[in-house]
C-alpha cells in the first residue's frame, strides 16, 4: 500500500478512536462525579460534628474543675448536637436523591433512579455515618472530664476534614471541566484531522485504499463534510472525490459511495425546506381571510405575507 493511501486510513482510524473516547468521556464522567457524592455529604457532616464538639469543648473548658454538674451537661449537649447532625445529615442526603431521576449504573449508563437503588444508597451512607459518628462519642463524653484536650483534638481533626473536603470539591471540579471542554476539544482535534486529510487529498498522488479501512475512511470523509469551520479543506477533499469517483478501485467505490450519501442528504433538506415554505403559506393565506372576515379583534395580529426563503445546500 502507498504511504498516501496509509495515511488516509491512519486519519480515519485516529478520527473513529477520538469520538469513541469522546463518547466514553461523556458516559463515564458523570458516573464519577455521582460516586463523589457521598464522600461530599460525610465530609460535610463530620465537620460540622467536629465543629460542634470544638464549641462545646471551648465552653466546657471554661468552666472550673468543681463544676462538674456544668461538664456533664455540656457533654450531654454534645451529644445531643452529634445526633442533631447525624439526622440533618441523612435528611440532607435523601433530599439530594429525591431531587434525581437518574443516575449512573455501574456499566456508564443511564438508568432509572429507583426505590430499591435509592434505599441501597441511603443504607450505604447512613452506615458511613454511624461509622463517623461513633467515632466521635469517646471525645463526646471526654468533654465532662478533660475538655481541653478535647479541643486540641478536634482542631486537628478540623484541619485534616479540610483538607480532604478540599480535595473532593477540587476534584469535582476538574472532573466538571473535564466534561464540559470534552465536546469542544474533541471536536477541534477531528477538524485538525480533517484539515491533514485535505492536504493529503489535495495532492496528485494515488489513493491506495485497503477494503478492511473501506467503512472508516467512508464514516470519517462524511463526518468531514459537516466541518463548517474549514470549508475551502471540505472542498478540497469533495474536488478530489469528484475526481476518483469514476475509477475503479476501493478508494473510487469509497468516493462515489460519499457523493451519493451526500447527493441523498441534500435531496432531504431540500424536501424539508419545501415542506415549511408550503406549511407557511398556508399559514399566511389562512391568516389573510381571517383578516378579510373581521376575526381578528387584536390590532396586533396582522399576517406577514412575505414567505420566507429557505437557502438549501448544493448537492455535490
């Protein structure tokens, strides 16, 4: 095969692999960015158990050593606070899944939020919770006996929530921009290519084409065809086909194959055009005797009796 030829199929080969990855971007990124969620939602609710108990430790540490009776009850108050999180916690969570009709599987795709899935992941994270805040009880209960040390250690704790509650948004973040750049950075890396096949084209060399890279270089030169950004690379390569399409060979049975889809879409769009320029005729003369009977009442209804034109493409 001619270096020319293998080019061409290197392109359309490169060209299918870049929408196949573009599309696995597009199914997997939610998947993860779902998968973030209840790591959000825990970190969010030890913090604010943990800021809970630095407060309540602050007050108690005040207090004097004699003053037990004020120890218990704050701990006591810490307790109750704990519980207070844990529950506004798993409201929080279920509302964020009521507020979803989709989600996705475990496969990419979407699918059907339903009873028994969401039951799956509230069970999930009310398990993670209860991990958490069981955790917390030894500190919770320290607060009547040392609650200096309690407050050291919550700052700790603090600072490493943080610090991870950062990465996760971080994260989401970049998984976000990741996922909405993807379209637009794989739709100009297929305008390079098909800028490198213009070129290619454009020259006097033979087409050496292989039959098993038949349909690829097919399904690319079409996709081509919708470049709007580098018309003059589109009309280099549609010269080319013209030119190939009455040889015999699988790059001139790829060419004529092309020009005839394309002769095909054109046929469509202008069937279309048709279809609405007549609709809107129809609407204009309905609208006219209206006016003519005295059915309009609104000043403002009055019919435009100019019909639009509708610019149709050139059928190579």
């Amino acid at each position: 095969m001619g270096s020319t030829g293998q080019s061409i199929s290197e392109i359309a080969r490169a060209a299918q692999q870049e929408k196949e990855d573009s599309e696995m971007v597009r199914r997997c990124l939610p998947a993860r960015i779902d998968a973030l969620l209840p790591q959000e939602m825990a970190l969010c609710f030890e913090h604010e158990l943990w800021q809970m108990l630095l407060s309540t430790a602050g007050e108690a540490s005040r207090t004097t050593v004699e003053a037990s009776a004020e120890r218990w009850r704050s701990a006591y108050i810490a307790l109750r606070g704990g519980l207070r999180c844990l529950w506004e916690a798993l409201q929080g969570f279920e509302a964020r899944l009521s507020a979803r009709e989709l989600c996705v599987g475990s496969d990419g795709a979407t699918v059907v939020l339903g009873k028994e899935r969401r039951n799956e992941l509230q069970g999930h994270f009310s398990s993670d919770l209860a991990e958490l805040f069981a955790s917390a009880m030894p500190s919770c209960a320290k607060i009547a006996q040392v609650p200096e040390s309690i407050v050291e250690e919550a700052e700790k704790h603090l600072t490493c929530v943080m610090e991870a509650w950062d990465a996760v948004l971080t994260c989401k973040t970049q998984i976000t921009d990741l996922y909405m750049d993807n379209d637009e950075l794989s739709k100009r890396r297929l305008e390079d290519l098909t800028q490198d096949a213009a070129k290619i084209l454009d020259s006097e060399q033979e087409i050496l084409l292989e039959e098993k890279d038949a349909k690829c270089v097919r399904d690319f030169l079409l996709g081509a065809s919708k470049c709007s950004e580098f018309p003059e690379a589109w009309q280099a390569i549609l010269r080319r086909l013209r030119q190939d399409s009455r040889f015999k060979s699988t790059w001139a049975t790829v060419a004529g194959s092309v020009l005839e889809e394309l002769k095909d879409v054109g046929r469509k769009e202008e069937s279309a055009a048709r279809r609405i320029q007549r609709i809107w005729r129809q609407h204009v003369m309905s609208r006219q005797e209206l006016l003519k009977s005295g059915s309009f009442t609104d000043a403002h209804e009055k019919p435009v009796g100019k019909v639009p034109s509708l610019t149709v493409g050139k059928v190579p």
